[in-house]
C-alpha cells in the first residue's frame, strides 16, 4: 500500500514538474496581443451561456423523439433551436467584449495602384506577342473560332423552344356550337344564369388548363348592353360570355364588382386582383380602369333548344397578355 | 515556446503560416452600420443550409395527383406533386415546416439587409474609387437575388404562386419584337406552359442562380480583401492612406461569429414561430382561379406597384402591338432602377469631376448632390412600391382605389423633386452648422488663449499634478 503511495507521489511530483516546466518561465517574448485582465464574472457568463446552449440543442432532440407527428411542433423547434443559436451568439458576444483583447491596430491601405506592375505585365504581353506578324488577322480568326464555339455552344438552347412558332399562342379550344360547362363538366343552362353574380365555364371535352379556355359568364339587363353592332346576338338574353385571362398579365378575372356601391362604382365591372384592370362587361369588355392596354375578348353566345348554352364561334380577339402584333389576327 | 501543434500541422503540410499570421491581422473599422452586409451573408448560409434541407423532400414535377393526406381542407384536390410534396413536407415532416418557414423568412431577410447595406455604402459614398467594382457586383448581387427569390416562391405550384408566374409570362411576353417567342420559348407552350417548365424553374433556383450569387459573392469579398474596408475619420489617426480598426483574430472574430449565429437564431425563430407563406391556404394552382388581396414578397412589392400604376394603353402602330403594356412596369422600370445603381460611380464621377481614391466615408450630409438624389430615388421607388398595396388601404381604410391610383401616378413624380431639394438643403444647412460650429470652437480657443497671454507677466501657476 505505501508502495502504491510512493508511486502516485512520484507521478505526481512529475506532472507537476512537467507542467511547471511549460509555464512561463524566464523571460517572456514580446507579446502580440495585448494583455487582458481576467474576468472570472464573464468566464462564468460565457461558460454558462454555451452550457444553456447545448441543453437548448438536447431540448430540440428531445423534442424531435417524442414528436409522434399527433401535434405540430414546429414552435417547439423553433424555439429550442433558435434558442442554441441565440444562447451561442450570447456567449460568443461576451467572449468578444469582456474576455478577448479590444485594441486598435492600424494598418496602410493597399496602393490602388502599381503603374510599375502594369508596365511589366504589359511588357510582357507585348514582347510574348512580337514575333507574330498577322496579329489583328490572328485575333480575328482567333475571336472567329471563340464567337463561333459560343454560339454553337447556345445552339442548343434553341430545343427549349419553340421560339418562332408562335401561331400556338392564338390557340383556343372554343368553336362554333361548343358547349359551355361548369368546372365539373356539366353543361350550363341560360335560365341559372343569374344576375349580379358571375359564374367561370369551360369548353365541353376540352382541357381546362389552357389560357384560351376558361371564360367568365355575366348577364346584364339586355337593355343596358352598349355592344359594338356587329355582336348584338352575342349576348342572347343578356348573357356575356368573357376570356377570364386578363389582357394585361394574364391573372385569372376573380372579382366582379356587382352588385354595385354607387359611390364608387357607379357600373358593373369584370376586375382582376393582380393590377386590377377593370373592364366593362356591357361595352365588349372595354377597358374602364387599370393597366390592361387591351379589351377583353368576348366569346359569341347561343342558347340551343335544350336551353343550355353554347358558343357561337371564337374570341373576338386574341386570348391572355399582349405580345408583339397580337392585335393582327383573330383567334383559332 | 514551441508552437500550437494545430497550427505547426496546418503550416507543414500547406506553408500557409505567413497567410495566417496576415488574415488574423487584418483590420476591420468599427461602425454598426458595416454589419449589414455580414447580415446578409449569414442570411445566405441559412437560406442554403436550409435549402439543401428543402430539396431532398420537395418533389418539381406537376405530375397530377390527387391529394389525400393529414391536412384535411384538401383532400380529394387534384394538384401537382410539386404542391403535393410542399403541403406533406410541412405536415408530416417532423421539421419540415420549421425548414421551409425559416428559409422563407431567410429570403425576406436576405434582401432587407442587402438593400439596407446597399444604401449605407451608397449614403456615405463606399462605391467610390477603388472600389466600384465592388458596388458593380454588389447590385448585380441584388438583381439575382430577387430573381432567385421570385423562383422560389414559384416552383411551389400553390394558386399564389401561379399568380406570380402568370405576371411573369405576361411581362415576358410584353417584350417588345420578341416577347412572344420569348414566353413562349422559356414556357414551352402557351400559358401555364409545358411540364419541363417546372423542372426548368427548379434547377435554376437550386443550382443556377444559387451558383451566380455564389460567384458574385465570391468576387465581392475577395475584391474588399484586397481593397480592405472603407472607414469613418472618428479619429485624426484614420486617413486615407490607413486605416484603424479591429484584428480578425482575436477581436473581430467572436463579434462576427456572434452575428452568425444571432442572424441564424432570429431566423430559426422567426420560421419556427411567426408563420410565413401558409401554402395550404392558397390551394393548389388553377389557371382560372385568383384571389383578391394577392400580394407577393415585400422584394417585389415595388414591381407590383409599377404594373399597377401605368395607365392602360398599348403601344400600337395600326393593328401592331409594340410595345405591350407590363413592359413599363415590369421590365424597363426595374431595368431603369438597376441601370441608374450600377452606373452611378460614372455617373457620379461625370458630375463632381472626382476621380479621386476615397477610403475615407463621407457622412450623408458631405455629398449633399449625392445624398439628395438618393434621397430622391428611394422616394420614387418606395411610393411606387406604396402604390402596390393600394387594395389593401381600400380594403381596411375605405379609401377610393383608382383614386389612389391617381394619387400616385402624379405623386411618383411630384415627390421626389421635393425630396431632392428639401434634402439637398438640409444637407446644406447642416455643413454651415458645421461650420459655425468649427469657428465658435476656434474662436474660443483663441479667446482662451487671449486670456492666458493678456494679464500682466505674473508667476504663472504651476501645472496641476494630474
């Protein structure tokens, strides 16, 4: 047992010898950074903050263990996780102020310039190149293989298209004698259309995920219709059947202003919620207010024997946002 | 003293010690107003932290299927699986719903402290000499950065973010001679467009333009290492030729890494506890829904706003459209914007003659020129961006929308001259103080002196032992 002693002694005595022989013995070197007196208010308040912080870490695994998904935790996380990181930047922030060395150094702002350098790299480029004879042929041919090899390079691209068939973009799934159908595909009768209220119908056996198929139906007191001359069986009974893509941005029309606050809207008005341009449902989808450069196209309406409702032909113009020229053609 | 074994290990295999020693003693002046941008990089990490996250659970394709998991209100929707992997990463993902806030609200972030930083270095003049192609960078930084959030909000296929596309086909096809081949040439087909558009989307949010703001970030540290840091004149020791400021190590790193962590900690919480974008809601897209009060990201506010400001008119030559109408508003105004920030070293060099190197800031009130037109441009800019919320006042205050509408479209150019000359005056105003404020002090020390020199020659008092 003193055996024992004698031994845990003489380690110790060695350690401790080891561990003296590391310290700051003789003179010390010129120091770099300043010295800092201690803090031991500070020490704790960091050692505490980053012991707070991995409980905070153990918290959100626990939190994520028992999470059975029976609740949304996502507050839970939030909070344990973000609570780690704040408790880290904390103690991080006492570190910075209280324990580690605030002094100013100064240092010399790099030259912005080094004209000696330029000359040499200069010199260099122009000496490299003093043996060719047909240096602007040269850097043709050579900007000629470069300009070339980028353009092949981009020529792919052209498979993303298609970039100048753009007949597509008249495309609609409206023509004579079609059908109008709600979204579930039932057909739509002329006597539920009612006043004040709009309602969105698609063409029968078509996709409704095109911006030429969905129009908005209102009906208006035929009297109080202001249609071009051309379109005055367009609207049979009062109902008039509109593209629900907005010609300024191409927004689905989601609000109609009717019934009406005198006040301020003094008609009834088809109005987009993007920017809302505003159109006027009694004068062919004129333009009343907003951004849209262009009237809403109006599809021709007929009420077939069955009393449903059918279309008459297509667009009055063509469906969506402008593009260049859109105002050319009519609609296919 | 032999050295620290981590550092001998580093320095024999790499020979990077003297690199080292440089890096821990560079300097940073102090100003509060210089972490803005640390801010936004540490934004950054979050959002890719987090976005990484996103990307192993979020599903780009608008296959259809048809909805039939724990959120109730939606079962039985036809919908994409893009939409479909959104909903279910923020349901049945244990943190999927605290990734996808955080890293929403980290893009909102992002972009306030790249503006607000972005106005700090043009205020005090940082994109001078030599450092503009710092600021070059740094705006086309910004410009990415909204294109990058604008994609991210709309790979989700929720109706809001169809919206959001729809605006955006419709400004791509308002480009004038080539709009149409244009939309139709990213879109694939006519509006919503071909299936690849959705995978097209998502490899340029996750990859391409992640992988610019990457390059640009890159460039723009590596150019203020090699510049170093602007500084105030706080001190007769901070010149032209030196700066004053604190050590990478030790003193500015725990400051900065402080800031990390603070940023992510705000972020985390923000996303765990202030919903954001509750997709749910919206529903799935359909090209003929919308929905009233639609609003997007506080980063595009001011694009909404210029395409609801224009008046209604196309550019026509006969039965020709030249220039269709969300051209105005939603490319040349912000080309205009982008334009005027990366071209106003120059321009502001043309103007003052000053061609000179500054590493000494300017207080605003220095460049009263510069300052009132910034002051301007801000104006003009942040009542365009009022203009887009004009719905909502009409909602909640009752106030007529075309008239505010009106109200705008003449106030978006009344104010900012008012600004700029009410600006430019106080600017003015408060350089004179200055002035006055310099003479009195020199007047008095001179009085002072006066005083001392004035009695007759008597024993001066011995100097106080201090």
């Amino acid at each position: 047992m003193s055996r024992l002693w004698g031994w845990l002694l003489a380690g110790l005595v060695l350690v401790f010898g080891w561990w003296r022989r590391r310290g700051p013995e003789g003179e010390e070197p010129e120091r770099l950074v300043a010295r800092t007196s201690p803090d031991r208010r500070a020490e704790n308040a960091v050692i505490a903050l980053f012991g707070l912080a991995a409980l905070a870490a153990v918290a959100f695994m626990i939190v994520y263990a028992l999470d059975d998904g029976s609740r949304d935790r996502t507050q839970l996380y939030g909070l344990t996780f973000g609570a780690c990181l704040a408790l880290i930047a904390a103690a991080l922030i006492v570190l910075g102020r209280r324990l580690m060395p605030y002094e100013e150094f100064e240092e010399d702002y790099p030259e912005p310039e080094h004209p000696d350098e330029q000359e040499a790299v200069s010199q260099i480029i122009r000496e490299s190149g003093s043996g060719l004879t047909r240096k602007r042929l040269l850097l043709t041919a050579g900007g000629a293989a470069g300009g070339a090899l980028g353009l092949a390079a981009l020529t792919p691209v052209l498979s993303l298209g298609p970039w100048l068939q753009t007949d597509s973009l008249y495309d609609t799934p409206w023509q004579a004698g079609r059908r109008l159908v709600d979204e579930h595909g039932a057909p739509l009768h002329a006597d539920a259309i009612e006043r004040e209220t709009f309602y969105t119908a698609f063409p029968e056996d078509a996709s409704q995920d095109e911006i030429g198929a969905p129009v908005v139906l209102v009906r208006l007191d035929p009297r109080a219709l202001r249609l071009p001359p051309e379109r005055a069986l367009w609207a049979p009974r009062g109902i008039l059947a509109y593209s629900k893509i907005c010609t300024h941005a191409g927004c689905a029309i989601a609000l109609y202003r009717s019934p009406l606050f005198e006040p301020t809207a003094p008609q009834p008005a088809l109005v987009c919620p993007c920017h809302y341009s505003t159109f006027d449902p009694a004068d062919g989808g004129s333009v009343l207010f907003g951004p849209a450069g262009r009237a809403l196209p109006q599809l021709p309406l007929r009420i077939d024997a069955r009393g449903e409702l059918r279309a008459a032909g297509n667009f009055s113009g063509p469906v969506g946002p402008s593009w260049q020229g859109v105002r050319g053609e009519r609609p296919t | 003293m032999s050295p620290n074994p981590a550092v001998r290990f580093i320095d024999e295999r790499t020979g990077a010690a003297p690199l080292m020693r440089k890096v821990m003693r560079y300097v940073f002046p102090e100003h509060g107003s210089f972490l803005l941008g640390e801010i936004a990089l540490y934004a950054f990490l979050v959002l890719i932290a987090t976005g990484i996250y996103l990307a192993l659970f979020f599903d780009p394709s608008l296959a259809e299927t048809t909805y039939d998991g724990t959120y109730a209100p939606l079962r039985g929707l036809r919908m994409s699986a893009a939409y479909q992997s959104a909903i279910d990463l923020s349901f049945d993902d244990r943190t999927g719903l605290l990734m996808r806030q955080t890293h929403h609200w980290a893009a909102d972030v992002f972009l306030v402290s790249i503006v607000l930083h972005l106005m700090r270095v043009f205020f005090t003049g940082a994109f001078r000499r030599p450092r503009v192609l710092t600021w070059t960078l740094g705006v086309a930084m910004l410009f990415a950065s909204l294109l990058e959030g604008y994609l991210g909000y709309s790979v989700v296929d929720d109706l809001l973010s169809g919206m959001g596309l729809a605006i955006g086909y419709g400004v791509a096809e308002s480009v004038p001679l080539v709009g149409g081949n244009l939309a139709l040439g990213l879109w694939g087909a006519p509006f919503p467009g071909d299936q690849a558009f959705e995978s097209r989307m998502f490899i340029a949010h996750v990859l391409v333009m992640p992988g610019l703001i990457g390059a640009l970030l890159t460039g723009h540290l590596a150019l203020i290492a090699a510049r170093h840091h602007t500084q105030f004149r706080r001190s007769p020791r901070q010149t032209e030729r030196k700066l004053l400021g604190l050590p990478t190590f030790p003193a500015q790193t725990p400051r900065s890494l402080g800031l990390l962590f603070a940023t992510a900690a705000v972020l985390f919480a923000l996303g765990g506890l202030v919903q954001v974008n509750p997709v749910w809601l919206w529903g799935p897209f359909e090209l003929a829904q919308g929905t009233n009060g639609a609003q997007p990201d506080w980063y595009l506010g001011w694009l909404i706003g210029a395409l609801r400001l224009m008046p209604g008119f196309d550019v026509t030559i006969g039965d020709y459209t030249l220039v269709a109408n969300p051209f105005w508003g939603g490319i040349l105004f912000p080309t205009i914007v982008m334009f005027t920030m990366l071209l106003w070293p120059w321009i502001e060099r043309r103007a003052t003659g000053d061609r000179a190197v500054h590493n000494l800031l300017d207080r605003p009130r220095d460049a009263p020129g510069r300052t009132a037109f910034g002051v301007a441009f801000f104006v003009w800019v942040v009542l365009i961006f009022l203009a887009g919320s004009a719905d909502r006042v009409y909602v909640f205050f009752d106030l007529s929308y075309d008239g505010q509408i009106w109200f705008y479209r003449v106030l978006v150019w009344i104010a900012p001259v008012a600004a700029f000359l009410v600006t430019r005056r106080i600017c003015r105003e408060l350089q004179r103080s200055d002035a006055i404020q310099a003479e009195r002090e020199r007047a008095e020390r001179e009085a002072e002196q006066a005083l001392v020199v004035k009695p007759p020659p008597a024993p001066a008092p011995a100097p106080k032992a201090s």
